[in-house]
C-alpha cells in the first residue's frame, strides 16, 4: 500500500490533506480523486456556484496528477 495526499481546490483555494489515505496503487487513488470531485461538483451546483474545482494527488514526493472541473453558467437566450 501507498499513502497518497489528496487536496482540494475551489476558486484557488487550498484546502491541503495533512493525513493522506493509503491505496494499492495510483490507479486507485485517481479513481478516489475523480469520485472524491464528483461529490464536489454536485454540492458547489447545489449551492449555484460556478468555478474552478480540482483534485490534486501527490505522494510524499509531491504532485502526481490532478482532476478538475470548471463549472459556469451561460445564458444564451432571453426568455420573455
């Protein structure tokens, strides 16, 4: 097992992972970081924010890979 760090992004804002969670792999941490960003994104929709959210794992060597999602809302047509 491999201890991997997991820290979350919103809008720039670091939230670090001081603790960490062990995996078998990286294949396993990543899908934890993409499920980890779907629970994210579905609460920042929730709250109607729009923004930049992302997952960043790194090890004890530093950042290995990192998931995002950009969330915006665009108005394309006026309603009457």
């Amino acid at each position: 097992m491999q201890k991997f760090y997991f820290d979350h992004i919103e809008n720039g804002n670091v939230l670090t992972d001081q603790d960490g969670s062990e995996f078998p792999g990286i294949a396993e941490a990543s899908m934890e970081a993409r499920l980890s960003l779907g629970e994210e994104a579905r609460t920042f929709l929730s709250r109607g924010k729009s923004g930049r959210l992302a997952v960043v794992v790194r090890d004890e060597h530093g950042a290995i890979l990192e998931h995002s999602a950009v969330i915006e809302q665009k108005i394309l047509a006026r309603t009457p």
